[in-house]
C-alpha cells in the first residue's frame, strides 16, 4: 500500500466511523415507539382486560393505598392478547370507603410497555359505577363527558 492510498483508506475508515452513530440513530428513531398502550386500546372497539390480584389484600390495605402484585390480561377483538404483570392499588377517598367497587389505579412497567414498543405511558386509572344500576352508571358517564372537556 503506498502512503496516499493508506491516507485516502484512513481518512474513508474515519468518515465510515463518523457516519455510523448517526446511521444508529436513524435507526432507534424508526422503531421509537408510535403510540402508547391507551392508544391501542382505544384503537379498538371492544377490548376485554382481566384483573388478576389477591383481592382480600387489595381491600385490606386500602387506607394506606399501596401497590400490589397483579397480573392484567388485554384481549382484542382480533384475538390479539397482552399479559403483563402489572401493580394494582385502590383509588380516591371517598369511592373507597363508600362504594361496593371502588376505583383502582393499574400500573405497568416501562421496561415490559418498552419491549412492546409502546411509550412510557404506564398508568391507568380504571372507574366503574359505586353500585350496580342505571343511575350510578349515568354518573360514571357524566364524570368521563366532564374530563374530556
């Protein structure tokens, strides 16, 4: 190899080098995440999720509303299913104390919504009616038209 063309290979194996991060990043940026799993839920029309958790424990330990293990199970209609451990603690004073079921708060990991490609966007606050009948159900929609004002 004569010195020019060692020089032209160095200065080529330089630029290669420099050139590679960016080309790395080019790459990261084309599999960032898109959307986030509250997204995907809403995406589809009717969804299942499955709460699995010791439920005796949960409401025991409702004054100090801690987090529990749990496991949360999303089924779509296109028999797409999501397992994933996730933290599950009851939610707002006054539903805990006066209603048959109260709010919960579900929370899951970044790194396991990471390696499904969704954004950090990990928790969800789950309401359903204190009692079950058609009144209760009306406030719970009443309350879901006042946030999205």
């Amino acid at each position: 190899m004569t010195p020019t063309s060692r020089t032209t290979f160095g200065i080529a194996l330089c630029l290669s080098l420099l050139y590679l991060p960016f080309q790395l990043q080019s790459q990261e940026q084309i599999s960032a995440p898109q959307i986030s799993l509250l997204d995907r839920m809403q995406e589809e029309k009717k969804i299942s999720l499955q709460i699995t958790t010791n439920v005796d424990t949960l409401y025991a330990d409702w004054l100090r509303q801690s987090y529990h293990w749990g496991e949360a199970k999303l089924s779509f209609a296109n028999g797409e299913e999501i397992t994933e451990e996730v933290k599950v603690k009851i939610r707002g004073k006054y539903r805990s104390r006066h209603c048959e079921n109260p709010p919960i708060k579900i929370k899951y990991s970044n790194k396991s919504l990471k390696k499904r490609n969704f954004k950090k966007l990990n928790e969800f606050k789950l309401v359903y009616p204190c009692e079950s009948n058609e009144e209760y159900q009306n406030y719970v929609l009443k309350e879901y038209l006042i946030y999205k004002l």
